[in-house]
C-alpha cells in the first residue's frame, strides 16, 4: 500500500499554529470596531491581501474538511470575495471623473454605486461579527493589537501631471481601431446571447438564477474578452496623435473599462453566492451564512447594478464602435461569382452572412443599383431572386476589404458547395465560417 504523502494533524496542534497566523487578520476586527465606514481602497486592498493568505493556510491543512473549522473557513472566504467586489467599487468611484464618458451617464451610476459600497461595508462589519463569535468557539485568543488607523488613509487626487511624453506614431493605428471596435461588437453580442436581460424582473429567488442564468463562468469569460481589448488599445492606441485628434476614441477606452470593473463584480459576487452559500456542505453552515449575508442583497447587486450598469456602458460603447468602424473602415466594391447551379439558396447565403458579420461592419449585395445588407440572409435570398431572375452570373459586393478578401476566397470554393448543393471542404483560410 503507498503511503499517504501527508500527515494527520490533531485539532490541537492546529490550534496553536492558527493561533498565531490568524491574528494578522484579527487585528482588523479592532480597526474595525474603532473606525467608521467609508473603507478605502487601502483598507480593501489589506483586507483582500490578509484574507487570502490566511484563506489559503486554512485550505493546506485542509479546514475546510474539518467540522470545528469548516464555518470559520467559509468566513474568511465571503470576506476575501466581499473585499474583491468592494475595492473594484471604491476603485471605480474614485476615478470615474478620469473616464472620459457622457455626462448624462453619471448622477445615476455614482449613486447606485455608493449605495452598493455602503452595503459591502456593512457586509463586512457583519462578517467580521461572526468571525469574532467563531474564533471564541473554536478556541482562538484575541490580542489587544490592532493595525494603525492612519495605515488606511487616502488622498484621492483631482489634478493630473501635465502629459509631456511624446505621442507614438503609427501607421497601423486606424486597422487596430477596427480591430478593437469590432472584437467590442463582439463582446456585446456575447453579453445578448447569455440572456441577461436588464429589463427583465429578477425579483424572485437567487437560487432561481444562479447559477444557471449567472454564473462565475459566464462572467470570466466576458472578463476575458474585455480585458484583452482594454489592452490592446493601451498598447496600440494610446498616446497616439490619432487619439488626441479623436475624442471618440477616448470614450470607447472610458465604456471598455468601467464594463470591465463591473463583470468582475458580477464575477465575485456570483461566485460568493454560488461557492460559499449555495453549494455549502452543512445546512447549519448554509443558515448561519445567510443570516449574516442577506443573498438578495448580493444577487440585486449583481444583476440590477453591475450587469444593468455594464450593459447600458456597453450599448453607449455600440455607436462610439460603430461611428468608429463607419469612420475608419477601409471600403472597397468588388466583383465575384454567383454560386453556381442552385445560386444564393442558404447555404452560401449563410455564409456570405457569417463573413459579413465576422468582423461586425456593415456589407452590401448591389444588384441593380439596390442595396442588399450582406449580413442578413433574408436579403440575400432576396437579392439572388433577382439575381436569379436576371441570369447574372456575376454581383458586386461592396464593403470593409477584409470582408471582401474573405468573400473572394468564399466564391473561389463555390461557397460551400458543389453543383449539386453537397457541402464541401472549406479552406482553412474562412475555417471560422464553418465553427
């Protein structure tokens, strides 16, 4: 038999190691008796730093497997995701003057947005009350010291160092704009598709929606796709002269941001609710946590602040992208083959529409002088009854050029199909057609 690789400790050996790592994290509970809310951003930043490194001893000795350990555990843990939501607020608050965004957008989102840091404040004094009741029970002694009140404080500052770094020139600049404008398209179309509907009432139980309708999941991989777009424009559009000419350019960069902040609140407080509330091994443990985190407190943070901030950021975000993609999009009018035998049936009318949207600007079919849009496939069967009617073996597509390369190469394979309408291979240069 292979031997375990490690060793059982007694609850009372733990004790006396926990004993002294957790009182870093206890000696907030002092501040914290002493000292009124607002928190700062360094107060948050502290709380998160503690919490996980205390998080992550409990968990090498395996606490949280263990019933005297197992709820001050599952604290400590709803403290760590509490203060990841709570820094992102108090963050976005105190730079939300440093967004270039609409000013209309504004009075509505500070408010909402203090009133939800005001219940992350209280949530944590409510957890830290339980945490104080759980360590007497498992046997933790509390030490008199506390952290330093004035390690907290914070200058928010309203003025900027003049900007005297030489702007980067680059010829690329306009393509990453597209680039950009077009992935935030995406990004929107990726929100839709989820079902989180803003105007929908979600007034019922959490449970109801999390987190089959919202979910950590769901919100890392939004995280994902914004991130990347916040850091390919800091890296190929900001500090350019192309952006200090174009005011439009600093507002996208302002409704790729705060979407940002607020999915990752939607991811921390999802997963709160769906690791340390809903799926807690104890019912006891799951009573005693609700009691202390009000869940639909956290589920009408999630849904009626962060998505419903997140989605309206990203709508204004759509016509600075489109205005943008209109603005800077390479246009050219080519000439390409009808499909041969059975024309634009649906098939290729499919995929002349799959190309059209792949890179979310706008194509036409023109036949006649009309204008057919190329990324719906009811107009293009339209366009091919005339097409058809007409005997035109040939149509003119007019468009961003990139789509029109990938059209080109779409005819040159009869779009997808033989003579007889049997799919066919597609090369792999439009393989994201056929995903």
């Amino acid at each position: 038999m292979n031997k375990s690789l490690s060793e059982a400790i007694n609850e009372e050996e733990f004790l006396d190691l926990a004993q002294e790592r957790c009182q870093d994290f206890l000696k907030i509970s002092h501040f914290l008796d002493k000292n009124h809310k607002p928190f700062t951003r360094r107060f948050y930043a502290h709380l998160i730093q503690e919490s996980e490194e205390l998080e992550s001893f409990l968990d090498d000795y395996s606490a949280r497997d263990n019933k005297t350990w197992y709820f001050f555990g599952e604290l400590v843990a709803c403290i760590r995701n509490i203060a990841k939501a709570a820094f992102i607020v108090t963050h976005v608050l105190n730079r939300y003057s440093a967004y270039v965004l609409k000013e209309d957008e504004a009075d509505d989102f500070i408010g909402d947005a203090r009133n939800v840091s005001r219940l992350l404040d209280e949530t944590v004094l409510s957890l830290y009350e339980g945490i104080k009741n759980e360590a007497q029970i498992v046997g933790i002694r509390f030490q008199s010291e506390t952290v330093k009140e004035d390690l907290f404080g914070e200058v928010y500052p309203q003025k900027r160092l003049p900007y005297t770094i030489d702007e980067e020139e680059d010829l690329d600049v306009q393509k990453i704009v597209v680039k950009i404008a077009t992935e935030y398209l995406i990004v929107i179309e990726k929100f839709a598709a989820f079902g989180w509907d803003p105007e929908e009432s979600f007034s019922g139980d959490p449970k109801d929606a999390i987190p089959d309708r919202i979910n950590e999941e769901m919100s890392r991989e939004l995280l994902a796709l914004i991130h990347n777009l916040e850091s390919g424009y800091d890296h190929s559009i900001r500090h350019t002269p192309l952006e200090s000419q174009d005011e439009a350019l600093k507002m996208l960069r302002g409704h790729i941001s705060i979407p940002l902040h607020l999915l990752s609140i939607v991811n921390w407080l999802s997963h709160l609710y769906q690791r340390h509330v809903l799926a807690l091994k104890y019912e006891k443990a799951r009573s005693r946590i609700t009691a202390i985190i009000d869940a639909s407190d956290m589920f009408n943070t999630v849904m009626n602040f962060a998505i419903y901030y997140a989605n309206s950021y990203l709508e204004t975000g759509k016509e600075l992208a489109n205005g943008l993609l209109a603005k800077y999009t390479e246009r050219e009018t080519c000439e390409l083959r009808v499909p041969q035998k059975l024309g634009f049936h649906l098939r290729p009318a499919t995929l002349v529409a799959k190309c059209a949207k792949y890179y979310g600007t706008k194509v036409f079919i023109i036949v006649d002088g009309h204008r057919y849009d190329a990324g719906n496939v009811l107009n293009i069967t339209l366009a091919g009854g005339l097409i058809a009617r007409k005997g035109y073996k040939t149509v003119l597509f007019e468009g961003d050029k990139r789509v029109l390369k990938d059209l080109k190469l779409l005819s040159e394979c009869n779009y997808g199909e033989d003579e007889t309408g049997s799919p066919t291979k597609p090369p792999p240069e439009l393989s994201h057609l056929w995903g």
